[in-house]
C-alpha cells in the first residue's frame, strides 16, 4: 500500500465512523430547531379479537406550518391496557412523515379497551399532554362483556370531538370520494373502487392516503383534523430528537462516587455472523450515544466501556418509553349497537383461528443490504479451522496465518498485523473480535478454545474506530456466531434491545386462480394499503377480494394533500352469498 492510500484509507475509515455517532445537542441550537409535532394514528379497524393484526398508519405533523414533517425519524407506539401495563411497545421508522405497520394481538389478550399511543422522542419534551392516543376495542372469545347502561351508551352516541368533523364533511381541506365499482360483491369476488381527492373548490389535488377496507366502524368514524399549534419548550436537550435515525442513548456511572464517568471509552457491538461494532466516548456527565443503522426487531447487544482511570462502572440505557398513563378504574362493557358487529368478528376471527396453522407464512419487506456486509468491510483473509489441524490459537496463527505475527514468550503472546508499515515502534494493536464482539485482553482471545472456532478473517488496512485507531482486525467466528465461546467483562452491558419494526406486507389471496381452495377465508378486514397516492388528477384505482365473510364492510380512507389539506371519506360494501 501506498503512503497516499493508506492515509487515504485511514481519513474514509475515520469519516465512515463518525457518521455512527449520535450528534450533539444544546438547550440553544436545539430550540432554534426544534419542530414541534403532532401524530395521527389510522387503523384498518376500531374493534379486534385477540389474536388478530392490527394495521396502522402514523401521519407526523408540524403542528406551526400545519404539513408533514420529517423533523423525527423515529415514533414509538405503545398499546396499553386500562390497567396501565404496556402490551405491545414499536419503534417505527418514519420517513417524510409518515410511517405504518402491524401489531399482531396475544391470543389470550382479554377483552378491554385498550389505548394505541404514539409520540416521537422529541415530544417527550412538551409532555404527555403532546401524544396522540387512540381508543380500541379487544374482544376475547369465551369472555362473558357486560353490557353499556342507557344512559351510558346515549352519551356515548352524542359525544363527537371538539372541531372533528365526519367523512365527506364540506369543511375538510381535502375532499375524498370513494366510488365502488358495484357496491354489491360476492363471496371470494374480485371488486374495485376509485379514490378521488380534491381540494374545497372541487379541483384535483395529489394527496398521501391509507386505505381499509374492514368491518364497519361504529363511534369513531368522526376524526379531528384540527392540529393543536404546541409551543416550543425553553429546553429541548433533555430528550433530542432523532432527526437522523434511532438513537442509542446511556450513561457510564462511577460505582465509588455514583456519578457519571467522563472520557470512559464505549463500544456498542451486535454479535452475529455479520460484524456490527460503534465506538463513542462518554462526556462529562458520563453519557453516550450511538446512531443506529436500519435494524430491525429485536437484537442482542453487548457494551462495553474503558474508564480512563481503573474505577468500578456500570453501564445504564436511557429509558426509551414514557411512562404509562394513569388506571382505567371503569368497568368495560359494550354497547348495544355494537352487539351484531363483535358477534360477525368472532365468529370470522375464531374460524380463521382454526385454519392458521394453513396460512401463508408473514412476508417483511424491512431489508438493509447493508447489513450483510461486515463494518469492516470485506476482509483481506479468511481462514476456516477445519482445513487444517486445530492447533492452540496461539500456534494457529503463527504456523498458519500468514498476515498475523505472533510475539512474545509462552503464555504472554500477542498478535500483530503484517503490514509494509510495520516498524520496531509501532504499538499499534489490531482490533480483537469475536462474533462482533470486541475484546480488549489479548490472553483471554489467545486461550479461547479452538474446537469453538469456525473460521477467522483477516483485515490489513488500518481502521479507525472512535476514539482509537487500529492496525488492521483479526476477528475469530464462532460455530452459533452469538459469541458463546468467550465470557465478557463483569462490567459490560448484555441484553435485548428493540431495534425498528420490519414492514409486513398485507397479504390476501386472489381466487382467479384457487377458486376451489378448500380453506375457509373469513377475514374480518380485507384490505389494508397504508402507501396509496393519488395522481395529479386527483385519482387512484383499487382492487381487492372479497372473503367468505357475508355482510357490511367500510371502505375508510384517510389521507393529506402536499400542501397539508387533511381529510377522509368512507362507503359501504355489502358482500352476499355467492350463488352456487
């Protein structure tokens, strides 16, 4: 290697790193960009069985310009219980201002109302006050619900949200009509309908929207289109905002003075058979934080940290979840306008139930390529154990490997790169890993046991991993690849951690080709598009299919135009038996 290109490689090495670290944050410049939001929620639904999806959509406003903002990357959903305890918890990836996903119910989740929660970090800031809830219903076949007093349910009927409006309402910014090509369909039918958005004038506008088509909503077909305007909090440091991706965010605490440990090296490792190590420095008051790549569900991490001074630390992760609210105390029950649409979703969703182990298996969408390719990239060696004899490691990589040099007596060896660059005052040292994982004690990598060992790779290049720099990497891949086969310092932070939620694509059959599929279909909602973008004439075109299922179904769009007009629209569909 040139003089050229290995300074050339050590500045992309070091500029590749530091775009891995989380920016930095004052109460000053902070509020100066601070965008404050507000979140829809759209849900194919209002009422489920446990066991089912839930489909969403969220909508990320800037509640000053009223338009969507990509100001946060990241929301969090929550479903709670009227209890208070967190049934499900998503980080969802947002982009442009939008996002959608899936939330798949426990079959033993007992009936309730339950709340969807949504907010992104940066509206953590404002308070609870800032978040977007919406109210569901969850029935639990078998479970005997208590019916609504009159009383009760007549309050229930005449409540509709300060400044909502209903579909098709004149005073939305954006006019949805939805036209059906038959309102009349049988089961297993193709059918299709047309979307046309425009503007309070009639004419044509573009607009984002999301599109279900499912059993009928009940209370909650009004929806607010009105933006609370939030002002900016004097300080919005304490939670930033993730205006660049998911943010991995801890502290470094001296055990002897409980303190933050300034200056204490950090490095964030996803074991796997595909190297992913971030390095990071904590800063005064000990904290840290990571960028996160696009990861998806949930993953093991391992952390670790060098103070500069030998103190006793301890690693701890930021909470990434708001509290739960405050205990529903009141008793559920259930309208009794509501009795014929929770009797139709039982009895689709238990016959469903019973054929599941036929369904298709979920399919994702959520792929980074990227993650297939080491963080060091492609390595300039790699060696598998089995295509020789398993010496010692120590005399493995003396007798075998030929880029690594093996120094020192019986029992102190130490392993350097071997490179042109190599000098009698180079105390460069290459980065140890195993699985991923990095270990800074060349004795404990040396004495791992080699019938472990599936192969090694070498890299020869210098590489800068904040805030250090290495010559080269020689990383030992085990069988699992889940780094088993070494234990890691008392003080290092292992666990699962939730990374993003994977898309999952909304499957449902199309019968042109298995009109006589044995397998009853009776899902309780038929279509689900969460990217539905009509042209520059205002329309879009849908098709879907129908199920076994018989009755009323809701076609419910809603959606907002480039310019932040917000509306929504609805029609019925009736499915009838097909005539044999």
């Amino acid at each position: 290697m040139t003089r050229i290109s290995y300074i050339a490689a050590l500045y992309l090495s070091c500029c590749i790193t530091l775009q891995a670290q989380a920016p930095s944050y004052s109460a000053e410049a902070g509020a100066e960009q601070f965008v404050p939001e507000y979140i829809w929620i759209h849900t194919d639904r209002e009422l489920y069985v446990s066991g089912e999806i839930i489909w969403f959509k969220l909508y990320n406003f800037d509640t000053r310009k009223q338009l969507l903002t990509d100001f946060s990357k990241v929301a969090y959903l929550e479903m709670i219980n009227q209890q208070g305890s967190t049934i499900s918890r998503i980080k969802l990836s947002l982009k442009d201002g939008s996002g959608h996903g899936s939330i798949e119910l426990p079959e033993a989740l007992p009936s309730g109302r339950y709340t969807l929660r949504a907010y992104t970090r940066a509206m953590r800031n404002l308070g609870e006050s800032a978040f977007t809830s919406l109210p569901l219903t969850v029935l639990r076949p078998g479970q005997a619900i208590a019916k609504m007093p009159m009383e009760e349910e007549q309050a229930l009927s005449n409540l509709t949200p300060q400044g909502s409006v209903r579909p098709g309402d004149n005073r939305q910014g954006l006019q949805i009509q939805i036209t059906p090509s038959t309102n009349d369909l049988t089961q297993r039918s193709q059918g299709s309908f047309e979307v046309t958005t425009t503007d309070a004038n009639g004419a044509p506008v573009a607009a984002q929207l999301s599109v279900s088509i499912a059993l009928p909503r009940l209370n909650q077909n009004a929806i607010d289109f009105t933006i609370p305007v939030r002002t900016i909090p004097t300080n919005t440091s304490t939670f930033p905002a993730e205006g660049d991706g998911l943010l991995l965010e801890g502290r470094v605490i001296n055990q002897q003075s409980k303190a933050g440990e300034p200056g204490a090296e950090v490095y964030l490792a996803f074991p796997g058979k595909t190297a992913l190590v971030y390095g990071a420095q904590s800063d005064a008051s000990g904290r840290f934080s990571f960028l996160l790549p696009d990861l998806y569900s949930l993953r093991q991490i391992v952390i670790q940290a060098i103070p500069q001074a030998e103190v006793p630390i301890t690693i701890e992760l930021a909470e990434e979840f708001d509290p739960t609210p405050a205990v529903d105390t009141s008793q559920f029950s259930l309208p009794s306008s509501w009795e014929g649409l929770a009797s139709a979703a039982l009895i689709n969703a238990q016959v469903s139930k019973t054929y599941k182990a036929f369904e298709t298996a979920p399919s994702y969408t959520a792929k980074n390529p990227f993650m297939d390719i080491p963080f060091f990239g492609k390595p300039d060696a790699q060696y598998f154990l089995d295509d020789y004899t398993r010496f010692p490691l120590p005399e493995f990589f003396f007798e075998v490997v030929a880029e690594v040099s093996v120094r020192g007596k019986f029992g102190e060896e130490r392993l350097q790169i071997q490179t042109e660059w190599n000098s009698p005052n180079n105390r460069f040292e290459p980065l140890l890993l195993v699985d991923g994982v990095p270990i800074f004690d060349q004795g404990a990598f040396l004495k791992l046991n080699n019938k472990l060992i599936e192969s090694t790779e070498i890299v020869s290049d210098p590489f800068w991993l904040n805030p250090h720099y290495y010559q080269g990497v020689v990383q030992i891949s085990s069988f699992e690849h889940q780094a088993y086969s070494f234990v890691t310092p008392a003080t290092a932070l292992q666990q699962t951690y939730l990374t993003l939620l994977p898309e999952r694509n909304f499957l449902f059959p199309s019968y042109k080709s298995q009109e006589d599929s044995p397998l009853p279909d009776f899902r309780n909602t038929l279509y689900w598009n969460a990217n539905v973008q009509t042209d520059e004439a205002g329309k879009a075109r849908l098709q879907f299919t129908t199920s076994d299922a018989i009755g009323a179904y809701e076609i419910h769009v809603l959606g907002v135009s480039e310019k932040g007009k917000k509306g929504s629209g609805a029609a019925i569909i009736n499915v009838a038996k097909a005539i044999e």
